[in-house]
C-alpha cells in the first residue's frame, strides 16, 4: 500500500512539472499580441447581412444542420423526429428522413452527397443512403455508451463521431465496426471539426479542453485550456493553423496550433449567454457565433471586435453553418425555423 | 485493487503530457501575422466581407421574367 502510495506521489509530482513546463514553453513564445499584430489591419466595419430565406418544414426545436459540399444542399435535424434536405436556391424540401429515436443531436452530410447521418440520445449513430427512392438505413453505428454529439463523414466508407461517453471514435462504414477510438477528454464530447486535409480533427468537451488528434493513429496531439465551462462548438480556421471554440462560458476563444496557446478571446460584457454553434466565413475574418441569446453575432476574428449581429430567431439558436463557397450563413434554432443570411 | 489502475491511468497522463509538452513552438507574433496575413490574401474572395450583387446571389429570391 505505502509502495503504490509512493508511486502515485511520485506520477502527481512528475504530471505537476509537465505542467508547468508546458506553461513556461507557451509563455517563452508569447512576445505578442493578435490584437497588436491586428493593428495594421483595416476594420471591417459594421457587417450587416440581410435575411434571405427562412426554411419552415420542422415542428419542433431544431438541434443540427450541416452544409453538403455542393454549397446548395442542406440537412437540418429537429426533434420533430425528422432530418430534412433541403434546396436552399428554391427553399424546396428535397429529402424527409423519418428517425428512430426523435432525440435527434447531430446532423452529417458526406462530400460526396450521397449520404447523410445523424444520432443523439440513442447513442447511435445512423446512416442513411437518401439517393435512392426512399431514405434507407446503410448502418446503425451502436458502440457509444453516451448520447451521440457530433458527427462527420471522412468519406461514404469513414465517419468520425463524438459522444457524452468522453470519446471521439473512427468507423469503417463497410463493417459498421469501430477502426479507432479517441480517448484523453474528461468530459463529455459536444463537437468535433475535421481539418481540410482529413489527417486531423478537433474537439470540444465539458472539461473545458480543446483537443487536437490524429484521426489514423489516434493520438492526442494537443490540448489547449482557457475556457472555464463546456465547449460546445468547434471549427479549424481556414488556413487550418488555428481553431476557433464557442463555449457555456459566453466566449469564443481562437487558439493556433503552432503557439499552442490561446492568441485571442471573444467576449463582450454585455454577453452573458452560451455560444452554441460557430462558423466561419470563407477569409477566416468573420466569426458567425450562435448564441442562447437567440442571436448570432458577429465577430472580427483579427481585432476581437463584435461588429455585427443576425437577429430574427425567436429562440436559442443552435446551429450555425456556412458553405464551402461562403455565399452565405445559415442559422437554425429552436424556434424551429433555419434562416439564410447574407 | 483500485489502487494499481489509478496507477496505470496515472501513468497515461504523464505519458500524454510528455507527449505534449515535447512538440515545438512557434512565436505568437509569427502565428499571428499569418493567421492576419491570410485573411487579407482571402479577404477580396470572401462573399460575406465583399457583399454580392443580387443576380450572383443564390438565396435572393428569383425574379421571374415575363414576355409582355
């Protein structure tokens, strides 16, 4: 007993010196400031982007919507029971897919269009083919022991899920088997974001960690701290160099990836709502955060700067995409409506 | 014993913070005229930054034409 209680002393005083010795290596490279670096950079000024489109279809709280890659299509997942593909050109409704379980958290749309995915409380994550005459069921995705978060297709062979279970898991689509977990989160997993070149992915969770992973050995890489409550939303910025975090501590925060620290923070006093969702605009200036406050604003990534807002929701808004092409932003909320802004 | 599986979860701590504390660093002041330096090499090809004009918009609502 005494022996092991040594040992254990010993491992507590070892991980208490990595830790400082991590924080004085982020320390030695911090001779600067984004918002010094920023002050040669033009404001943006006030952006002000008009409601084009509000989707109606659903009957209850939406909870997720992803972008396909063709920057027309769009899913959007309520609790209604039902994802929804939608033609955002024509606001038609191209695609209703009944759900198992209503308990609908996240929603996916594979690059090449041809399938889409979505799970929640069910701890399953399900795929559907909806290319053919009527949505079919290819896989149902059973191995999470917690509610299904976040989902996102590598491939029409490769999903990446993130569970309340604290892992993050890599499946083959062909076996429907589990090819790697991801574990180190002590928390649960609310969001992941794949990086453009798929070598990588991010995660957020309710310990208030960012993660950074390699998707094929299924190592953590990186860890970045800061935020004093869940991370609920996540995304990489689009040089892929830095990543952007929304949290129930009513910030953003960026971190970049070769600092390894945080390099700017989003937050207002007069803020005092959970971000839910984030996305960027296609330059990486622009940050669409979604917030309980049933708004999404708008932030000045460089300067830290809240330069403008998308109001209309009559609720939380809970999803926020845009496309590939950066036309546009989509929010969706629980007041079950999706709204295209630009 | 629970004893010897906090040791073993003890141990992939340490080992991950090893891991992590061994990666190099880049300067803030480097990182952060890069991340600036993209956004102003991308700035003129952003639709939400540069607005668009409502024939190149996808979501304006069309406007059907009519032969009098």
């Amino acid at each position: 007993m005494a022996a092991e209680k040594a040992e254990m002393d010993a491992l507590k005083k070892e991980c208490d010196a990595l830790r400082t010795q991590i924080e004085a290596a982020r320390k030695a490279v911090n001779d600067s400031s984004m918002s010094a670096a920023s002050g040669g950079a033009t404001a943006v000024g006030r952006v002000q982007l008009k409601l084009r489109k509000t989707l109606k279809g659903h009957l209850a709280k939406i909870y997720a919507m992803h972008w396909s890659a063709d920057s027309r299509q769009m899913v959007s997942a309520s609790q209604d029971g039902k994802l929804l593909v939608w033609d955002t050109f024509t606001g038609n409704k191209l695609v209703a897919v009944p759900l198992k379980s209503a308990w609908v958290m996240s929603v996916a749309f594979a690059p090449s269009g041809n399938l889409v995915a979505s799970g929640g409380l069910d701890n399953i994550c399900t795929v559907y083919n909806i290319k053919a005459a009527s949505p079919k069921t290819l896989r149902e995705l059973d191995a999470h022991t917690g509610y299904l978060s976040c989902c996102r297709f590598l491939s029409d062979t490769e999903i990446l899920t993130a569970s309340g279970d604290t892992t993050c898991c890599l499946w083959d689509l062909e076996t429907g088997k589990q090819k790697v977990i991801f574990t180190n989160h002590i928390g649960d997993c609310m969001s992941l974001a794949l990086s453009s070149d798929m070598n990588t992915f991010i995660s957020g969770a309710c310990d208030s960690l960012a993660k950074l992973w390699d998707v094929r050995e299924g190592a953590c890489k990186q860890t970045f701290s800061g935020h004093t409550s869940d991370i609920n939303a996540i995304s990489f910025f689009p040089s892929g160099n830095a990543v952007i975090t929304g949290s129930d501590d009513c910030t953003c925060k960026m971190y970049d990836l070769r600092a390894d620290q945080e390099v700017i923070g989003y937050q207002d006093t007069n803020l005092n709502a959970g971000v839910t969702s984030l996305a960027l605009s296609s330059s990486g200036r622009l940050i669409f955060a979604g917030y309980d406050d049933f708004n999404c604003h708008i932030w000045d990534s460089l300067k830290g700067e809240k330069v403008g807002v998308l109001s209309g929701h009559d609720n939380r808004v809970s999803c926020t995409g845009v496309p590939a092409d950066g036309m546009g932003v989509c929010t969706g909320s629980w007041d079950s409506f999706l709204k295209l802004w630009n | 014993m629970s004893g010897s599986t906090n040791i073993i979860a003890m141990k992939k701590v340490v080992q991950q913070l090893r891991f992590e504390a061994g990666i190099n660093r880049v300067k803030v002041s480097q990182a952060a005229a890069d991340l600036q330096q993209f956004c102003l090499q991308n700035a003129q090809q952003d639709p939400l930054l540069t607005g668009m004009s409502s024939s190149n918009n996808p979501f304006r609502p069309q406007k059907v034409c009519s032969f009098l």
